[in-house]
C-alpha cells in the first residue's frame, strides 16, 4: 500500500546510500553518481522539478510520478536508488502489488531499439528524469519502445500515455479514482462542438472543470487531460477563433498533454474567465488566466485521485 513518507526520511535513506559510494548500473554509466545524488535531492526537496523535458512523450509519467513524490518521497526515492544501482526500481503496491521495473526483463529486441537506456540526446530533460520516465514509459509501452515511432498516424498516440494507463497505475498505489473523459475521445462529433463553441457544449465543458475543482477542494489529485496547444491559449492568446492547433505548444511532439492541478478554478462570469495553477515541465504555473471558451475547447476531461488514508 502507498506509504505517507517525509522529505526528510527520503534525504536520510539517500545520505546513508550515498556514503556507500555504489557503482551505477551497466546501463547507467553515462550518468555520474554526484549528478544523480545532486539531482535526486533536489526532486526530494521539490518534486514539481521532475521535468519531462521538450519534446518527449513523458507528461503524463512525469505527473505520475510528481504526485508520488510528493505523497512518498521516500518510496520514489528508493525507486529511482534501485534503478540507478541494480537495474530494478520498484513502487510498492496495494495488497503487495508491487509495481517492478526490471531492465533484465526488458527483452533483447527492444532493448536495442529502446533510448531509454541511452543519454538523452535533448538537453532539456534532466538525466535523472529521462532515467525514472523513460524506462517506466518503456515498461508499459513494450510493443512500441521509447524513439519508436510505428507506421501511418498512430505514432504520437502510441508513444503518449493513454488516459487508462494513468488510471491503472494510481489504482495500483490504492487510489480511488473518480474519472471525467467523455470528451477524451476525440471523436469528429467532439472536434466540430469544440470548434463550434456553442452554447450547450461550453455548459457541459464548464461542469466538468467544476466537478475537477471540486474534487482539488477535497484533497485528491486531479489531472487534466488536455489538447497542448493549452499553454499557448491563455487570456492573451490569439487563437480565440477556435482553431484547436494553431499555436501548438513546440515543446510537445503529440496534440495532446497532462496537467496537474495546483489550486482551485476561479471562474469569473463577468468577464468569462478563468485561472488556476497547475504543474507540467518541471515548474509550477500560478494563477494562470484563460478565457473560458478557450480553456473549454483545449480540454478533455479529469482524472481525480484519492490516496488510500
């Protein structure tokens, strides 16, 4: 079961493995054990530091893994030691269902195919965050490794992390989860509403960001599933006239993306707006402002989550 651990428990537990002065893994031995020492503290001591970095297909593990640290600093910790050393990370589990990510068991196929096991190329990830993402985003997408891209269109779909996914993992930790994705399936009846802005389609967006809010309120985790073309459409954008993609955020490779909530919605009806905070590329945005049709036509649905104490 996820455990409520402290930041100063998992700086300990660190500062005792560090003295040992281990060897990284074979796999990790692009990455110095100072770096990762430097880099692991930092994320205990701030979690929304965890960066998936531009142009990888990692938000959504990133926020997994953000609001693990956050609840379990301790048990993340131990997660990143394990693979950092051994080649095996693990998350314990509800009722002993530990999440394992085995390199051994990465087949020999993939492995050679996979980037996960390489330096990133891109500079803006942080090792150490390519190192904890990439191999768990390889993990649970073993037909389609970390830099593979399939044929046709499915692509950016295939790589990204699918909405069940991120359910499947939370519930594992004994989260209970309450869900809004009606609108996540991208449907063309979706898209032209979306495009259209009409009345009954605003309404039905509108109580879905309530509902979310409303479960922030009560001390769940909640993750918004939206199109990424949502940081460039704040109250200032210039996209008002409905075009989804316009001004697609250059830092994501696919059309969609996963924010997690910092603070309530305020909605203002005098002005059709709205803000809020919220945590995506290693930062937290504060009290960020979108227009309400904007915010409306970018967004997919929720995923909340409740820890299990």
């Amino acid at each position: 079961m996820l455990q409520v651990t402290s930041k100063l428990e998992a700086k300990r537990y660190l500062e005792t493995w560090h003295k040992k002065n281990p060897c990284p893994h074979k796999l990790y031995k692009w990455f110095p054990l100072e770096d990762f020492a430097i880099q692991l503290e930092q994320r205990i001591e701030s979690p929304s530091s965890i960066n998936q970095g531009d142009g990888s297909y990692l938000c959504g593990v990133a926020s997994f893994f953000y609001n693990l640290a956050e609840i379990n600093p301790l048990g993340y910790t131990k997660y990143a030691l394990g693979l950092y050393e051994k080649g095996v990370g693990e998350i314990p589990g509800k009722l002993g269902d530990t999440i394992i990510i085995d390199t051994k068991r990465i087949s020999r196929k993939n492995l050679g195919k996979s980037k996960a096991f390489q330096a990133p190329v891109n500079k803006d990830i942080p090792y150490l965050d390519w190192m904890t993402l990439a191999i768990f985003a390889d993990w649970n997408h073993t037909l389609f490794p970390m830099g593979k891209q399939t044929k046709g269109n499915n692509w950016n779909v295939l790589n990204n992390t699918l909405p069940y996914e991120m359910v499947k993992w939370f519930k594992n930790l004994g989260y209970t989860i309450g869900v809004d994705l009606n609108s996540a399936y991208t449907t063309t009846q979706y898209v032209t509403e979306a495009l259209t802005g009409d009345e009954a389609f605003i309404k039905k967006q509108k109580a879905s960001i309530v509902a979310a809010s409303n479960y922030w309120g009560r001390e769940w985790k909640v993750i918004f599933f939206v199109d990424s073309a949502i940081t460039t459409a704040a109250k200032q954008a210039k996209n008002a006239n409905g075009d989804l993609h316009k001004e697609m955020d250059k830092r994501s490779p696919t059309g969609t993306h996963y924010i997690t909530l910092e603070s309530c919605i305020n909605i203002h009806e005098h002005s059709q707006t709205m803000s809020f905070s919220f945590y995506d590329y290693g930062d937290i945005h504060k009290d960020i402002h979108f227009r309400l049709e904007d915010f409306c036509k970018h967004y997919f649905g929720y995923l909340a989550f409740k820890p299990p104490f």
